[in-house]
C-alpha cells in the first residue's frame, strides 16, 4: 500500500495510549491519501499537510481547524457527496471522498 502522502503520528506519549488502527485510502478533492479508520477526518487531513478546511467567500480568509468539538463551522466539508459535514467529529472510513465546500 503506497504511503507516500501520509505523515506518521505520534506513537509514544508519556500519558496518553494510541491505538492502532486499520490503515485505510480516502481522496481529498481527487488526490489519494492514507489515515487510520475511524480517526476524525479532520485528523488525518491535517497528518497529510492539509490545513485549510474552507475558504470565505466574501473576503476569501482560510478556515482550519479550530475548536475540534463540532460547535464551530471552520471545518464543515463535502463528504460522500453530503455538504455541511463537521470533519472534526466525523469519523474516517475507507474510500471516502472529502471536498472544500
């Protein structure tokens, strides 16, 4: 399975332990990338350099991830063809399509 999109994460943490998951392939607007299931999307856009979720129309300011919790709308995206979904509290699945919206 080809990884050379995807950034490594941390692996060892003095409090906290990370389970390790499947790793699965998802497209972002075309392009391929790898994360594990059912990490937030939002996570492993961000494990694959992607920082900017959303850009205003009006005055064309970037949009990224900001409170993680889904009370904001900074990281609302096209997923699956459905608009308006939360990335950071929507879990990542294998073949799923993510879109700027």
């Amino acid at each position: 399975m080809p990884k050379e999109n995807y950034n490594p994460r941390i692996e060892i943490h003095p409090i906290l332990n990370f389970e390790k998951k499947k790793l699965v392939k998802f497209y972002f607007e075309g392009k391929e990338y790898y994360g594990y299931e059912d990490e937030p999307i939002a996570c492993a856009l961000i494990a694959n350099g992607i920082k900017v979720f959303h850009i205003t129309k009006e005055k064309k300011r970037k949009r990224g991830f900001f409170c993680a919790i889904g009370r904001c709308s900074s990281c609302l995206m096209k997923v699956d063809g459905k608009k308006n979904v939360m990335v950071c509290i929507t879990r990542l699945k294998e073949g799923m399509k993510i879109e700027r919206q």
